[in-house]
C-alpha cells in the first residue's frame, strides 16, 4: 500500500491484486497532473447546466482518479474500464479511504451516460480503445462539457490530439510536468467524425491449421487488433490433439483465437475462454461465434485468472501471457496465471505456454509442475508444455 497525496487529502491506495514483491504504485504521475488541475480550476462540481452533473472518467488504471474524486465528495464520479482488475481496485480503494462515498461503474462494453458535464480522459496504450471510447461518449458530450485527457509524455502523441480533434473538437496539451502532460479538448457540435471503425474483422492465414482462413473478431484494444501475432500462430501450428469431453481454457484468451481452435480441433470438449479484459472477452465469444458450428460448448468470463474455476476441474490449459502492466515490464501476471493454472488442472492435466524466449517462463514451470518439456520453438518464441 502506498500513500497518494490528492489536492482534498491523503489516500491509501493499491493495485489489484496487491503483489507484495512487486512495489509497483497504484497511481503516476499523470493523475497526479489531473486532479490538481480539477482542484485549480474548480472544474469538480455537483451541479450542472441541466441538474446534477455528471463526471465521467475513462480508462482509470488503479482508481487514484475515481476514488479521489469520489472522496472529495463533489460528485459521484461513474468509471468506465475496461479492466476487470481496475474495477477490483476502484473499488477496493473506496472501501479503504471513503466507504460513504457511492460512484457508477460501468465497463467499455456498456452504454455510458446520456449527457456527460466533465469527461476525464485517462490516455490508455491502445490508441483503438481511445478510438472506440471517444466515439461511444461524443453523443454525451455538450457545449459546456469540460474535456481533460491525461497521461505520462510517451503516452500522449500527434495521433492521440488528432482523434480527440476528429471526434470531440479542438485540442491542445499542456506543458509537461514530472513527465506528464494534459489535454484540453473543447467540445464542438457538429463535428462528422464518421462511424467507428470498431469491432474490426480479418481473415486468418491459409497455413495455420483448424483455423486457416477464418474470420476473427477484434474490438478495440484487444492485442494484435489487425494481425495474427508470433506467438499464437506458432501454438496454432502445435496445438495439442486431444479427443473426448475434456475441460478446456484458453486463459487470457484475446480475442479466442486459440480457444476456438481447441474446440474445432475437439468438438466434444468444453471451453472456457477467460480474460481481465471486457473488450477482450467480447472478442472472443464473437470469434468463437462465428466460426464454431452449433452444439460445440464454449463460456466467456471476465475475471482475475481462474479465480471462479474449481481446483482440480480442468483438462489443458492454453495461455500466452502478458508481459507488462501499462508501461511497467512485470511478470506478475505471468506468475499468477502459471499457479492458478496448475491449482485448476487434474492430475495428469496440461499446461501450454507460448511466450518470448527471453521470458525464462521454462524456469518457473519447472518449479511448479512435476514435467515441464519444449513442444517447439522460433528464433524469438518458445511453447512448452507443462503436466500436473
């Protein structure tokens, strides 16, 4: 837990879930940024034009920003998120430093309030997911909404003022501070920013296996949005043949591809696709949608890991894990998904891991489970497979 100092008092804050080792803060410097501009600028009202106003933050990473604002008790604030964890710790955080205090979550899924009096705007890595998250809250937007976007300086680029502009209206940035910067976005009705782009689809490669040629569904900022990345491919040239009513989970699932290909290779077996992500998620029930004939069982779940998974209920386990937390290297999640997976599996059940050679994972793995063995491998990319 680290202690965050707001413009309306301190804050106990953590991420979700706390990882002791990792030291890794709930908040930047970029929030920071943000709040003590709202605090300057008295922009944190309870009233609007209209009635009640209604304070909007997007994309925050920790809850630093809808838990400040929510304890400062000038709004109730409504988070929208697209992480499973972020909304852990939002509200993890407000229990902590303001239990009275009530805010509105809602995922990136879900319609966001109809009018909207302050936007706040937490810049996230996937210019698609800020793509899709401006076009979804334009129609809230008024002429006397208050527009702010923040993020660190390698956050924030010409193509990031550029869409604001093309969606919202006229943007410009602040100088930097501690190596985070502000955008300020003035709302203009009218503007014709054309449909969104978003979900995109695209056809798979010819030589890829059970997946060759099929239709893939990706909404926005779920990785490799355009493209079938290095690593899933070479788990599709590899993917385990396995017959009968097994258990399957594609953990971490993206947009499904893996686990729809898992459940067209082995029509009999149950699959659960599994992500931190709504987007993600959402992909993947599409994905699978799609191109999986009816009959073939397959669950979609938000959540953190295999958390709700029965210990000892699974038959294989297919995963190619996270390696960064925003802009953090960290191999938290890696950690996690590797000691629920083998919590989850039988006995005798498997483990296949796809990740960047330079990883280690094989390490770990070897650790944890009684065999852990090379399936195959690239120049850059390595699949193992580990058995309980």
């Amino acid at each position: 837990m680290h202690r965050f100092s707001s413009p309306w008092g301190d804050l106990d804050l953590t991420r979700f879930p706390a990882e002791p080792r990792e030291q890794l803060r709930a908040w930047d410097a970029a929030d920071a940024y943000a709040l003590q501009h709202l605090a300057e600028t008295g922009a944190v009202t309870a009233t609007g034009p209209g009635g009640p106003a209604t304070t909007v933050v997007v994309g925050d990473r920790w809850g630093a920003l809808t838990t400040a604002l929510a304890a400062h008790g000038g709004t109730r604030p409504t988070l929208v998120t697209d992480s499973y964890l972020a909304r852990q710790a939002t509200e993890a955080n407000l229990r902590r430093n303001a239990p009275a205090a009530q805010i509105t979550l809602l995922t990136t899924r879900d319609a966001p309030p109809p009018r909207v009096d302050l936007l706040i705007v937490r810049v996230p890595k996937s210019l698609a997911l800020l793509e899709d998250q401006l076009h979804r809250l334009a129609p809230a937007v008024h002429s006397g909404t208050t527009v702010l976007g923040t993020g660190m300086v390698s956050e924030i680029h010409t193509s990031t003022l550029r869409l604001f502009e093309r969606i919202i209206g006229p943007t410009t940035t602040s100088l930097a501070v501690r190596k985070a910067r502000l955008v300020f976005c003035t709302p203009a009705l009218g503007l014709a920013p054309g449909p969104n782009p978003w979900p995109l689809r695209y056809a798979l490669p010819e030589d890829i296996g059970v997946m060759s040629g099929r239709t893939v569904v990706n909404h926005a900022g779920v990785f490799c949005a355009d493209r079938l990345d290095l690593g899933t491919r070479l788990l599709l040239g590899h993917l385990p043949r396995r017959t009968g009513p097994d258990r399957v989970v594609d953990l971490g699932c993206g947009n499904g591809v893996v686990g729809t290909a898992a459940a067209l290779t082995n029509p009999a077996a149950e699959v659960l696709f599994t992500d931190e992500s709504y987007q993600a998620v959402a992909s993947a029930e599409e994905t699978f949608a799609v191109n999986v004939p009816p009959g073939v069982k397959g669950e979609f779940a938000v959540g953190d890991v295999l958390s709700d998974v029965p210990p000892e209920s699974v038959d294989l386990v297919l995963n190619n894990p996270p390696f960064h937390s925003h802009r953090a290297t960290t191999e938290a999640a890696a950690r996690r998904m590797f000691g629920a997976a083998r919590a989850a599996l039988r006995p005798g059940g498997e483990l296949w891991v796809v990740g960047n050679r330079h990883l280690g994972y094989h390490v770990r793995l070897r650790r944890l489970f009684s065999a852990c063995d090379v399936v195959a491998s690239t120049p850059k990319f390595i699949l193992l497979r580990a058995t309980k």
